[in-house]
C-alpha cells in the first residue's frame, strides 16, 4: 500500500481536484468540514456515523446536476480520504483485496457511477476492517476457573473484562458461545450450587450462607434460589434433613 502512495497517478500533488484552493471548482458537492468528518469517522472506527456520512454525501451528489466527470472526480478524493486514513493508522488490508481496490480505481473512468458508489461503500468497509483492533487471545478456561474460584466476589462483566483486557461485549458473547448460558445466569446457579452444598451439611444461619456465596440481599437471594429451585432455602434444608433421618 505505501509504494501506491509513492508511485500512485492520483497523488494530491499531481491532481489539482484535492488542492484546497480548488475546492469550489471541482464540480461536485463535499465540504473541507465532510471531508474531515470522513477521515475521523474512518480513524475512530464509527461504522454507523460513517456509513450514514457517506450516504448523504453520495445522495446529495447523484441528484445534483454534475457532469460524469465530476463524479468520477468525487470518487477518487473519497478513495484517497480512505488511503489517507489508513496511511494515518499504519495500517494495510489484505493484499489481495487492496489489489482489486487498486484495480478498481485505475480503471475508474470505465465504470458506472453506481458501481462507483457501491465501490467507495466496499472501500470504506474495508479500511474500517483492517482499522479495527484484533481481539486479543482469550484463555476460557482461565477465565472460567477465576469464575468458579471467586465466585463469592462482588464480581461483574465489566470487571472481569478489564481484568481480562477485552471488552465486557466479546467477553458476553464467548461465554454464552462456551456455557451455553449467560454470564449472570451461570453465575447464580454457580453460587445457588453452593449455598445447597451448605443448607444440606452444615448448620450456617442462611443469612451466614447468603453472604458467603456472594449475595448482598437477602430476598435477592431467596428469589433467586427459589427461580431455580421451586422452593424456598428453608424448604430446602427441612427436606434434606428429613431425607436424611
């Protein structure tokens, strides 16, 4: 991609169009303002804001009166905009993609303007691909084993992914992938397991249980419990303790 950039007919000093003294005569409608919203849009990573940018910009063009070489012209500076924003980030796609990109845009006056628009759509798609930070390689069994050691902790999504160093959002979605449950619902009946291994063989008051296992709150506990049990932790205890006599 950088030897494009060295070598590339449509550098901005060889093409007067992308001259910011030029603006108003190059025959199609983007401002230095939408211009810079592009360029950041791309940076940040905002896909939606992006993508609905780009949208009026190419609307507000093809019901316009300008000529097909303005259009043409149009298309290039919204190419570069996406160079330029990958070439800000130090960031490449993959060669064979940015090879068919390339092709594209040096046969660009061969082309329609709506396939132009779904090109510089594809495009932008694409810089935004290779801009986005990789997932790091997340260890589950770990991470699992963290759950099922401190699960008596005041412990969340958003804790364990800072503690992790992913977002709370991956995080969700692999453990409802490798569980087959979410977060919190695997976190109760963790914690509910537990407080059934106490009611049945030890005498702890359940307010003593409730705390150990990690609940705050008494009736939270007892909701919770009975959710997943059908009855109350007292009921529980008195029926194991009868099972037992």
């Amino acid at each position: 991609m950088k030897a494009l950039w060295r070598v590339s007919p449509f550098d901005t000093k060889r093409i007067s169009i992308y001259n910011e003294n030029n603006q108003d005569e190059s025959g199609y409608l983007l401002s230095k303002t939408d211009e810079n919203k592009l360029f950041n849009l791309l940076l940040s990573n905002k896909q939606e804001d992006l993508q609905q940018l780009l949208k009026t910009i190419i609307t507000a063009n093809m019901n316009s009166a300008m000529t097909d070489m303005s259009s043409r012209q149009l298309y290039m500076h919204l190419y570069l905009i996406g160079t330029q924003a990958l070439k800000q980030l130090d960031k490449t796609m993959d060669e064979s993609i940015f090879k068919n990109y390339s092709e594209f845009v040096m046969s660009i006056s061969t082309h329609s303007i709506g396939d132009m628009a779904d090109f510089i759509v594809s495009f932008y798609d694409s810089v935004l691909e290779a801009c986005t930070p990789s997932q790091p390689v997340f260890n589950f069994k770990l991470f699992k084993q963290y759950i099922d050691e401190y699960y008596y902790e005041d412990i969340s999504l958003d804790m364990l992914a800072d503690k992790y160093n992913t977002s709370p959002k991956y995080m969700s979605k692999l453990l409802k992938k490798e569980l087959g449950m979410t977060f919190q619902k695997y976190l109760q009946e963790l914690r509910i397991a537990k407080a059934k291994e106490m009611l049945q063989h030890t005498t702890k008051p359940i307010q003593k249980i409730l705390e150990e296992i990690g609940f705050n709150n008494r009736n939270s506990f007892i909701r919770t419990f009975r959710n997943l049990e059908g009855i109350s932790p007292t009921e529980y205890r008195i029926q194991r303790q009868v099972r037992k006599e």
